[in-house]
C-alpha cells in the first residue's frame, strides 16, 4: 500500500499566482478526504497566521478518510525543545500528524543554521521525541536529503537515525533543489533503507521535469509514501504531481493507493484545484488535461474509431476523462464522423452530406477558422447541412462608432435583426466596440428569447493570421462562452476585427439557441 500525502496547501501554494483564502483552504481539504488522499497537509501555523486560523476552523470538522498535518521545522538552536514557540504553534493546531522537516546537508548546518553537526542531530531528534511524547504521528522530512548525501553520505545517514531515534513513523527523503536523477534517488534511497528501518518516504520537486519520474524511482528501494501536489503546483517548477503518480501507481503499476473508484473523479478534483486557484486548466497536462486524450490526424482518429487501444495507453473514462477528436485540415471523414458524434448528431460514415461537410471544414480553415477550441461554430456548420433548418436570426445591418473626449472614450452599436417576420432594433454603449456590439445584439434578441439571459461571454481571444493567398493579414477571433450548464467556443474570421467578433458572437448565441433544442 503507497500513502499519499497530499502537500497542495502547503508547499503548493508556494507557488507562482496560488493564493487560497481560509474558506478555500477547508473545501480544499474537504475535497481530498473525499477523494480518499491519507494525509493533507494543511499549512505552517508558525509561518503565517492565515493557516493558524485554516487549523482553528478545522478543529471541529471530522475527516473520514484522511489525517491532518500540521508542517514545521525542528526546535532553533540552543533552546529547550518544550520552549521553542513554533513548535508549541505545532502542538496547537490540534492535528493528528505533525510533520517537522531538519537538514541533512552539512553546508546548510555550518552555513545557514551556523551550528555545529552534533546540535543539528540533536534538533533532529529532540524535535521528533517531544512531538511523539504529545501523542503525535510524526513525519521527518530530510531536507536536501540526496544533495546532502552526495556531499557527506555519513553525516547524511546520522541525520536520518537522529529522527529514528526519537521515533519518528515516516522518513521522507526531500529532493528538495529538484535537480536529482532517478539513478541518483534510487541509489540514495536504497542506502537509507540498510540503514534504518522507520518507513520512507519521497518528496521531489519538478525542476528538471523528473518530479513524478524520482517518486517512483524510489518505490523500487523501499518508499511506501509518496508526497506530492495537485496538479504539480508548487515552488519555481512545481513538485511532483499526484495527479500523475495516483493514476500510475494503479494502471501502470498495479499497485493499491487511492480508493479505485475516486480515480474516476480525478480529472474533476484537478479542475476543481485549477478553478479555485482561478488559473486556466492546462491543456497539456498528463492524465486530466483536455488534450490527454485528442486526436487530430486522419489516420490515427479512423484507427481510433476501429480499435480504440491503437492510439490509447489507457481509457480515458478511468480518470474521468473524455476521448476528444479536433477537426482540422488533417481530416478526414472519420475525425468528421466522429466529431458530429460526440457533439450529439446521428452521423455515419454512409451520411450523405458528410463529403460536403468535409470540404466546408478544409475550405474555411483554408481561410483562417480554426474548430479546434470552437466546438460551437462547428456544431453550427454540422447541423446546417444536415437539416437545413432556418436560423433562429439573422443580424440585417449594424453600425458601431467611437468617442474620445480626452477623459474616456465611449463606443456605441446600433444593430438591427431579424426573427421570423420580426424585427428589433437596437442601440448600446460598451466600453470598447466589440463590447458595445454584444450589449445591442443581446438586448435585441432576449425579447425574442429570454434564455439568452444567462448566456456569458467568458473569454475572447484574438490572433492576427497571415493570409494563405499573400494579400492583407486578417483577423481569428475566438469567443468560449456559458451558460452556467455548459461553455462552448466560436470562431469568426475577417479583415475586420470587428466583422470577425460580429461572427463569433453570432454564432455564440445562435448554439445557445439550437444547443437546447437538440
Ligand atoms: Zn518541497
């Protein structure tokens, strides 16, 4: 059985753009007890007083699954353990597991501590039997554990039987520089296995890329505890990433972690870390990231749609993931066939009007549309050569004008459109035209169409393109819209960015419409 120790509060958000409130810190902690992690590590209560409070709020609420760690550092140097107040801060977040981390690195015990070797191993091991003498569960995190063994293997070693001497329950090996080589871990760990018996652990960072790749490097000298963050968040690079290790530890090595239903929730529990970190999911990311699962040529989407193992490693569904097919030039009628499908049209390979479906696709991204994050503007084309169905509106005429008086600039839309035999015209300021824009269109069919109420534009992405025939660069805009039960993107594409939005918000709103219908 691997322990996971989820470390997302603590060393997590010392990384780059990671903030989380209190209120944050507990549906966090919540969240992976859920998910079934052994150990969450909730924050330094002597580093700051945000995560004294995390600990006071805490207190009351039950765990089901995991245990609660509060994270510290040995006793300072020269003073009596039971008189060093973060240590007391440590005792009174009220936590079952106490994780205390020491220096195994003999340049940081003369440099940065300034004390001598033997007062170190005396921190060490003070630390550790004061905490268990408080009927703590107590993790020892060797700092600079392989860096510091490179440069003094015995004193390194000391370090370790200092913490098991005080009985300490885990030993985890910090890789703590992250610039280690799995070899290197794997030799450094197998030494500190001959040399005590306490349980190991592993902690990586992800400066080279080899964050998950050390974790699991160390499972072949003895590790049986794995720390790590969600979604790799962390210091400089990150560490190493759970979301990886978790699903690895189970398909790859057959090996018991994480309860294997809560697998199935993991691409969830990443996106819910990302949402409340407000950072945009990474596509990229192994495992959980939207792309994990995308295919995009031809042949390997008509080997997919024939035996989905061809081009797999593994079933996406297992980690809550989806099989994704991107429509491109590189298409054939297969990534067609299967796109239409997954957006919910009834299409085989027989659809009579898949060729014509096909060559709409290649033409327009010949012009510059891109499908690939416009799932909506694509639907859009499918549906209408299947079903010829009118639209639900068509914009007649628009006018948008701009004000600058030296103070603020003021821009105005005027658009007239048409439903049915209906018609609406209407006028709206913004704060730029495309904004302006929106706001008439809007107001213009929500009489029509009530629903449209709740329809956000969430995102707006320009991109100048170069022309395929040489003459003047025009304008991608791509528009990710929602209405609180789904997003979808739209594509327009024009010399004139502001025809170009005109496009995509048209179409934003016209699946809007047609989504619900389908
Ligand atoms: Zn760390």
């Amino acid at each position: 059985m691997i322990e996971i120790y989820d470390t997302t509060l603590r060393d997590g958000t010392q990384g780059e753009g990671i903030t989380f409130s209190v209120a944050d810190k507990i549906r966090i902690a919540e969240r992976l007890d859920a998910f079934g992690v052994h150990y969450i590590e909730g924050g330094w209560p002597g580093s700051n007083p945000r995560d004294i409070e995390f600990f006071e709020q805490a207190k009351p609420r039950t765990f089901r699954r995991a245990r609660l760690a509060a994270f510290g550092s040995t006793r300072r140097k020269d003073v009596a353990v039971s008189s060093d107040d973060q240590v007391r801060l440590l005792l009174d977040a009220a936590t079952p597991v106490v994780t205390i981390f020491g220096k195994t690195w003999m340049l940081h015990v003369r440099e940065v501590l300034q004390t001598t070797p033997e007062e170190n191993l005396a921190m060490i091991s003070d630390t550790v039997s004061y905490l268990k003498k408080h009927g703590k569960f107590v993790v020892y995190d060797a700092e600079h554990a392989f860096d510091g063994s490179k440069d003094d293997v015995e004193y390194s070693v000391a370090t370790w039987q200092a913490a098991e001497r005080g009985g300490a329950d885990v030993i985890t090996l910090c890789d703590t520089n992250g610039g280690s080589l799995p070899a290197d871990i794997l030799a450094i760990t197998a030494r500190a296995r001959q040399a005590v018996k306490t349980r190991l652990g592993i902690h990586t960072h992800d400066d080279i890329g080899l964050g998950v790749a050390n974790a699991l490097a160390s499972l072949d000298a003895g590790v049986t505890h794995i720390q790590g963050t969600i979604n790799g968040y962390g210091e400089r690079t990150g560490n190493c990433n759970l979301t990886s290790v978790m699903p690895i530890l189970r398909f790859k090595y057959g090996r018991a972690s994480v309860p294997e239903a809560s697998l199935a929730q993991l691409k969830e529990l990443s996106q819910f870390l990302d949402e409340t970190a407000n950072l945009r999911p990474n596509p990229r990311l192994p495992w959980v990231g939207a792309s994990a699962f995308s295919h995009k040529g031809g042949a390997h989407v008509n080997a997919v749609q024939k035996v989905i193992r061809s081009y797999e490693h593994i079933d996406p569904a297992l980690i809550g993931n989806s099989r994704h097919v991107l429509i491109s030039d590189l298409a054939g009628r297969s990534n067609i066939v299967m796109k239409a499908r997954e957006l919910g049209f009834d299409v085989t390979n027989d659809t009579p009007n898949l060729r014509e479906m096909l060559d709409r696709v290649k033409g327009l991204e010949h012009r510059g549309y891109e499908f690939e994050s416009a799932d909506g503007s694509l639907a859009l084309l499918i549906r209408r050569a299947l079903t010829g169905d009118p639209r639900p509106f068509v914009v007649d005429a628009y006018h948008v004008s701009m004000r600058h008086d030296g103070e603020t600039s003021v821009c105005e839309a005027t658009i007239k459109v048409r439903v049915g035999e209906a018609f609406a015209h209407t006028v709206a300021d913004g704060d730029g035209p495309v904004n302006a824009l929106d706001a008439a269109l809007r107001s213009a069919l929500v009489t029509f169409y009530p629903e449209l109420e709740r329809v956000r534009l969430t995102d707006y992405k320009v991109r100048i393109i170069d022309s395929t025939i040489g003459t003047a660069a025009r304008t991608r805009v791509l528009i990710e819209s929602s209405d609180g039960t789904g997003e979808w993107g739209t594509v327009g594409v024009d010399d004139n960015i502001v025809e170009a939005s005109l496009q995509a918000l048209v179409d934003s709103l016209e699946y809007a419409l047609t989504r619900r219908g389908r």
